[in-house]
C-alpha cells in the first residue's frame, strides 16, 4: 500500500495536462461502455474530467481516488447525488459484483498493488 498520494499537490498541472486526452476519448469511451444502467466505479477518477462522459451512458457514476488534492478538483465535477471517495483501489469498498462497470481509464499504472495486474 502507497503511504502517500503520488499525485497530491499536482491536481492542478495534471488536470490542464490530461483535459484534450479526456475531451479526445470521451467518443470511445462512450462507444467501448454503451448505454447501461447500474453503477459505475470511475477507478483512479483522478480530477473527474471523465465523470460526464460516464454519467453520459446512463450509469450512476461513483469516483475513487487515493488523492485528495485529485478529489478536490473532482469535487467541481460531479453531480448532486454522485459520490467521490478517497481510497485504495487494492481495498473497494464495495461487495463483490458490485459495481457493475469499473473502467479504469488511465489509473492502472498508478495503482498501489501489483495485485491488481497480476
């Protein structure tokens, strides 16, 4: 486990540098997930620049990242009614089979445990 956030006190540089990667996939996002119901885990949400783009398919959308300072940017994205949580993707806290969708869009290199890619 990751004792400290990688990326607090970068939300503000890594989210101008991340917005024209978002708006650029926001297309095939929306294509690979298609319309659905049910609850969406935005893994490793970072600043929610893909939050519309999930809510957009019809899903509940539910954001995790380890970074406050991410989160904090996040916060300016999401609806009345989403939650965003900070936490450790190597620990959901979710039951099993639950959510129903879990796209990690860019975080699966930041994640805190190789057990996630073994």
């Amino acid at each position: 486990m990751v004792s400290e956030p990688r990326y607090d006190g970068l939300a503000d540089w890594y989210d101008e540098l991340n917005a024209a990667w978002a708006q650029d996939n926001r297309a095939p996002l929306l294509d690979l997930l298609g319309p659905g119901t049910g609850l969406c885990l935005d893994l490793g949400c970072g600043t929610g620049q893909n939050l519309e783009t999930l809510r957009a398919t019809g899903r509940r959308v539910v954001g995790l990242d380890y970074s406050s300072d991410q989160l904090r940017l996040a916060n300016d994205r999401r609806v009345r009614g989403e939650a965003l949580i900070r936490g450790d993707a190597a620990a959901l806290p979710f039951a099993d089979g639950s959510p129903d969708r879990t796209p990690d869009i860019s975080g699966i290199g930041l994640a805190s445990s190789r057990a996630l890619v073994a």
